[in-house]
C-alpha cells in the first residue's frame, strides 16, 4: 500500500514536472518566436535606416560639391577685396603719413610760437615791474617838489 501510494505520488510528481517542462518549453519558443520576430523587424528597420543614410549621404555629397564650388567662388571674391582693401590701406598709409608730417610741422611751429610768448611775457613783466618802480620814484619825487615848493 505505501509502495502504490509513493506510485501514485510519483506518478502526480512525474505529470507535474511534464506539464511544467511543456508550459517551460512552449513558453521558450513563445519567447524565441518573438524573438525572433524582434530580431527580423530589427534587421528591417535597419535595413531600412541603411538604406535612408546611403540616400543622405548621396544628397550630401551633391550638397558639398555645390558648397564646395560657392566657396570657391567666395574664396575668390575675398581675395579681389582682400587685394582693393589693401591698395586702400596703402593709400591712406601715405595720407596719414603726410598728416602726421604737417602735424609735427604745425607742433613746431606751435613750439616757437609759444617760446616767443613767453619771452614777450616775461619782457612785459620786466617793464611793469619797471613802470610801477618809476611811478613810485615819480611820486616820491613829486611828494619832494610839493615839500621844496611849499
């Protein structure tokens, strides 16, 4: 009797590991089908996304070869101003050469002016100084003369 109970119960063992093993293994190729439905619309898009990019960059490359040909002709533009600029620059180098000359003339000119000034200054000093010491001389004489005429 206990050897048909453990049957029995290793019988209801037995079908409870089978039907778990089915459920685990339909659940691995539930899981691999899907995976593998992943997998192929992966590569798909992929595919797709490959294809999309070899189309850009064929529209790229068209771009750069147009931008590369306006650069040039840019480039070339810059130069023809960089070279107008620079006869530009040369001509009013020798305008501001010619103005820094007439300024440092005009400086001296500046210089001797006011050196003569100053010497007229300090002779118009030297003569006031001198009037008011004959004015004082002219008075005290004057203030002598009144003395003696009175």
């Amino acid at each position: 009797d206990k050897l048909e109970t453990l049957c029995k119960e290793l019988r209801r063992q037995n079908l409870t590991i089978m039907e778990n093993a089915k459920e685990v293994s339909e659940a691995d190729d539930a899981r691999r089908k899907d995976l593998g439905d992943k997998f192929n619309a992966t590569i798909e898009d992929v595919t797709a996304k490959l294809a999309e990019q070899a189309e850009q960059r064929t529209a790229q490359m068209a771009e750069n070869d147009d931008l590369r040909t306006k650069l040039g002709s840019l480039l070339e533009k810059f130069d023809q101003q960089e070279q107008a600029n620079n006869a530009r620059f040369a001509a009013k180098d020798i305008e501001v050469q010619l103005a820094e000359a007439k300024l440092e003339q005009q400086l001296r000119i500046v210089e001797a002016e006011t050196t003569r000034s100053q010497i007229y200054e300090e002779k118009i000093k030297h003569m006031q100084n001198t009037e008011l010491e004959l004015r004082k001389q002219l008075t005290f004489y004057a203030e002598k003369f009144d003395t003696f005429q009175s």
